[in-house]
C-alpha cells in the first residue's frame, strides 16, 4: 500500500508554521538603498502600491517616477522595479521609487558594460577644458580631450560610441574613451595644421564662452582661416584678474596668441595671450623685499581680506586678520601696506596694513615737547610781579599785628 504524502497534524496552527519558515513565505527584509521587484496591486490619483513580498505594501509617488514616464501608463499588474527609499514609515509602509532604481540600474549596466568592454553609446553635454561631458541614460559621463578623436558640438544630437575606462559611483565618476572605442580613427592624422607648438600667430575670435574664447585659427600656409578653433581658457588670457571676458572681447577681434599644446588625436589646439608677454613674477622678487612699506590701491575686496594690486599681474592680500578692527576698507581706497611674505613659487603675497598709528606718535611726542625757554624781559617782567607780590603780603602783616 502506497504511503500518503499528505500532511496529518491535530494542530493545524503547526502546519502555517511550518510553511511560514519556508523562504518563500518569510516576508522580505529590507534595508534603505535596497532594490526590490513587485507587481502593481493598487492605484490612486497620485500613488501607485506595489506587491514586494514585504510585510506591507510597497508605495511609489508619482514624483519617484522617472522623468519621462507617466503614473497613468502604469496598469495593475505590471512588475516594476523600485529603489526603498524608507523600509517603513510611520504608516508601516515601504516607500520606493523608480527614479532612483533607474539610476542605480543604470550604473548596474555601466560596471557590466566596463567588465565586458562592451560599446555603448552617450550624448554630447558640453565641452570643458579637460574634455567633454556627456550623458549616459541620465548619468553625467566624461571623455577627457586625450580619449576624444571627434569633434563634438553640445548642440550635437549624434551620439558618441565609447568604451567605459572608469565606473565610480560612490564618487560620482564615469569615463569614456571614444579613442578605446574606434582604435582605427584614433591612428588617423585628423588635422593638418600651418603652425606648431610654441609659435605666435594671429586669429579671429569666433565664440565667447564662459571659461574663454575660441579664436578661429590659420587653416593653410596663406593664412586663409578656417574650421580649426583654438581655446584660450581664462586664465591664460592675461597676468591679471580676468571677469567678464565681454567686456573685453568681441566676436570678429583679431588677436594675437601663442599656440601652447595641440593635441594630435583629436586636433585640439591650447592658446594663451598672456605667455605673449614676460611673467611679472619673475623680475618682481628684488622689487618687493619683506618690510618693504608701499603705497597702493585696494582693488578688490573678499571675504576673508582686501587685495591690493602691487603692478600689472601681481596682487598681494591685506587678510582680515590684519585689519584693525572697526577699519572698513573699499575698493579704490589708498593705502600704505608692507610686505610680510613675497613667494614668487607660490605666487602669493601677504601684505600688512600700515596705520595711522605713527603719525598719532609723533603728535603725541611734539604735544610733550618743553616750552620754550622765556626771553630776559620775560624774566625781569616775572621777578617784578613776584616782588609786588611779597611786599603786599609783608604790608598785610604789618596791619595785623
């Protein structure tokens, strides 16, 4: 006779006990940053309710949605995939979203695309000094200018096939080659150009950007200009503060540069207009030893002191701690400082403000000063008043007695 697989117990409570410590019925435990999948169970104007195997239900608000997504085309039944935000509120519900596990899906891909080298491809952002910064399913990216072999436009709407060089996310960091990803073109001499590193040449400012200029360069050995762009970056346009480069420039200016580094991957030219002219700092030292007092010009004012500017290109700092209190000082104010530091290496310059102090010494010393001594009339003039004096006193004591 067969024997029965059934469960026999007089105490059914024992049975769902035994189930119970199964995996598969233990309610799930979770943890902030976790990410989890359900079904969609419920629906409301704003929320969406979710099945996560938990002891409550999960809940999505239509902000924790991803930006191109709607809660309308969200239907029960649909299995999502969330990031817990709070393992349980006050309620004793889970709160999720999708933005966030969309973000952290996506860089869940990123680290397996790197592992398995794989092309991906990512859209132009914006260019900087260093490279460009793109976007890679809503991750901010970067290919560093050495990893580029284009050309790309922020305006550009063709994406970029790249490899994946770095993932980070603790640190927020992403890189891509686009060199790793078309070896090929990375080998092919993209520009020819007419000058060479180190040379002086002239060119048109072709855009004004917030970190420099573009100045469109010679493309041929006449001089004739065209595609090739060259960036002079802020700080390499004078020894001085640079702010609004507007005011300084204007599209169609012809200026002269020197060409610091071309890069010959991506065809990439680094300029400077201030390297036209000798470093201010170098012949400064002899000029400003420590002690020396100078007379100058506050020309501008931050939160932690005063700069004055000692000539073109070199500024030294009155800081704060240096500045009496009560003393206000302004831009355009005269003052007489002294030199406390002057490091041409690290290009700083500390000052200290000379007061008013001395000048208040030598009041105070020329108010001390003796009388001058009186003249002989003086004398005989006071010896007279004296001697009026004691006979009076004489004469009054005569009386009395």
């Amino acid at each position: 006779m067969a024997k029965s697989n059934k469960i026999i117990s007089s105490n059914p409570s024992s049975v769902m006990g035994a189930l119970l410590e199964k995996e598969d019925y233990a309610p799930k435990t979770l943890s902030r940053g976790q990410i989890v999948e359900g079904k969609v169970v419920a629906k409301s104007k704003d929320q969406v309710f979710v099945d996560i195997g938990a002891k409550a239900e999960g809940v999505i608000s239509a902000r924790e949605l991803e930006s191109d997504e709607k809660l309308e085309n969200i239907k029960i039944g649909d299995n999502l995939m969330a990031y817990v935000l709070v393992p349980e509120s006050e309620g004793g519900q889970v709160i999720l979203s999708i933005k966030k596990a969309g973000s952290e899906r996506r860089w869940q891909e990123a680290t397996k695309k790197m592992e398995t080298y794989e092309t991906v491809e990512v859209r132009p952002v914006e260019s900087n000094k260093g490279g460009f910064l793109v976007d890679f399913g809503g991750i901010r990216g970067f290919i560093p200018s050495s990893h580029l072999t284009s050309n790309p436009s922020k305006d550009s709407t063709e994406p970029i096939q790249v490899k994946i060089l770095e993932v980070d996310k603790k640190l927020n960091r992403l890189v891509f080659s686009e060199k790793e990803a078309n070896p090929e073109a990375a080998k092919l001499p993209k520009f020819e150009l007419p000058f060479s590193e180190g040379e002086e040449i002239e060119g048109k400012v072709s855009k004004i950007l917030p970190f420099g200029i573009l100045v469109g360069l010679p493309s041929s050995t006449e001089g004739e200009m065209g595609s090739v762009d060259g960036l002079v970056h802020i700080s390499e346009i004078s020894w001085e503060r640079v702010e609004a480069l507007d005011a300084i420039f204007k599209i169609g200016d012809k200026v002269k540069v020197k060409v610091v580094e071309i890069d010959p991957g991506s065809g990439k030219v680094n300029l400077s207009i201030k390297q036209l002219e000798e470093d201010p700092w170098k012949k400064a030292e002899s000029k400003y030893p420590v002690g020396k007092e100078i007379k100058a010009e506050i020309s501008r004012i931050s939160s932690y002191g005063a700069f004055v500017q000692l000539e073109k290109g070199i500024e030294g700092l009155i800081h704060s701690s240096k500045i009496p209190y009560g003393k206000k000082l302004d831009r355009g104010d005269k003052v007489t400082v002294s030199i406390d530091l002057f490091s041409p290496e690290q290009r700083r310059v500390a000052l200290r403000l000379e007061t008013d102090e001395k000048d208040e010494s030598v009041e105070k010393k020329k108010e001390k000063k003796p009388t001058d001594v009186p003249s002989d009339q003086e004398k005989r003039a006071t010896a007279k008043t004296q001697a009026k004096d004691k006979t009076r006193k004489v004469k009054k004591a005569t009386k009395k007695s």
